[in-house]
C-alpha cells in the first residue's frame, strides 16, 4: 500500500476510534460536537485514501461532496452512501451539537469505512 494511502487511512480509522470512544462515555459526558467532527474528518479521510489508492489525484482543498463524487464515479457502490449533511460542514455545526446527529455522523463515517474496506466485486 502506498504510503500516502495508508497514511490517511490510518487517520480516518483513528478518527472514527475517538467519534465512537466519545460515544461511550457516560452521556452526561459526551460531547456530540466531537462524535461530529471526528466523524466528519474520518469520512474525508475514507474518500481519500479510497481515491489515492485507485490513484486519482485529491483536489487542492477538496469538499466531501467533491471526493464523494469522484468515487462515485469510480465505484458504483458509493452510490448509495449519502452524506449530504456532511456536504456544508460550516453551515450546519450547530447541528452538530446534539446525539441524533452525532449518532447519524457516526453512522454515515461507518457505513463509509465498510465500503472502501470491501473489496470491489468488479473484475
């Protein structure tokens, strides 16, 4: 595996392992704003390394919905993950600042993780 790839892959999974530690603390504890964030950037990571390792080059400041198009249209199987609320991070933090979100975002960073983890059935 390329270094670059591994490299953000290896960010995204620890990202996505500080979103779900967060999750698990006593709730009076947890900060969904972090779950959030930490979700956020684990997505961009998946989507990049995803990219990088089918060696297409990352835009200069890439948007999530960009990288998600761009593996959309390498692999069919990202047509069905929606990440929508996560297109226009700026405009919706202060969403981000409650469970059913930080729980979605979760979801969404998961749901990411297991597309690009799958081998592509294509041959």
């Amino acid at each position: 595996m390329d270094h670059q790839v591994k490299v953000k892959f290896d960010e995204a999974e620890g990202l996505l392992e500080k979103a779900k530690e967060e999750l698990c603390k006593p709730e009076e504890d947890v900060v969904p704003y972090v779950i959030c964030k930490s979700a956020y950037l684990s997505v961009m990571d998946y989507l990049s390394s995803f990219l990088l390792y089918h060696e297409s080059k990352l835009p200069q400041e890439p948007t999530m919905e960009e990288l998600l198009k761009n593996c959309r249209d390498m692999d069919g199987r990202f047509k069905d993950l929606h990440l929508s609320p996560l297109y226009n991070p700026t405009q919706t933090e202060h969403a981000w600042m409650n469970m059913d979100a930080a729980k979605d975002f979760l979801d969404m960073a998961e749901r990411t993780r297991e597309i690009v983890m799958r081998p592509n059935d294509r041959t």
